[in-house]
C-alpha cells in the first residue's frame, strides 16, 4: 500500500484526520488491491460535520428546485472537464 492514496475528512472547510487517528483501506474489489485508504470518522467528527453544515444546509433548501438543479448540473460539468470526460447531464 505504500503507493497508495490517502484521504482525510473534510470538516468545517478543512481536511484533518479523524479523532481516532484511524484509517480505512480501499480495496480494489476486482484486484482485491488496496489502492487508497481513508480517514475514519468517530462520532464526534460525525457532529461537528454535521453542527459545520447546518448554515449551508438553511441557505441551500431557501434556494428554488430549479436553481439547485442548476448548480447541480453546473457542478457535474466542471467535475466533468477537470477528470477528462466528456459528461452530458440531462437539463
């Protein structure tokens, strides 16, 4: 695994490890090769994700079903071209 990446918890607008300082391998189900490992979350990071997302979640659930839908879409685009593919999402 030494060739392998590792991933963090993204809490409150930053990446940091779990409480625990455990992690979790990837496994590759058609190798069954770990090629990734992640950060594993204790029931203290859970609540401070969810505390940190509560202002995002009020302010996106005020937005209109189109307008997420929009930058839903907007979203899967960008990802799209930053990964190479060419993705054509249903408008």
């Amino acid at each position: 695994m030494s060739n392998a990446t590792s991933y963090q918890l993204f809490i409150n607008s930053r990446w940091r490890a779990g409480g625990s300082a455990a992690t979790l391998p990837v496994i590759n189900p058609a190798t069954e090769m770990v090629f990734a490992s992640v950060a594993s979350a204790t029931i203290p990071d859970l609540d401070e994700a969810l505390a940190s997302a509560e202002p995002s979640r009020k302010a996106w659930s005020s937005r209109s079903a189109k307008d997420r839908g929009e930058i839903l879409v907007a979203a899967a685009e960008i990802l799209a071209t930053k990964v190479g593919t060419a993705a054509n999402p249903v408008r």
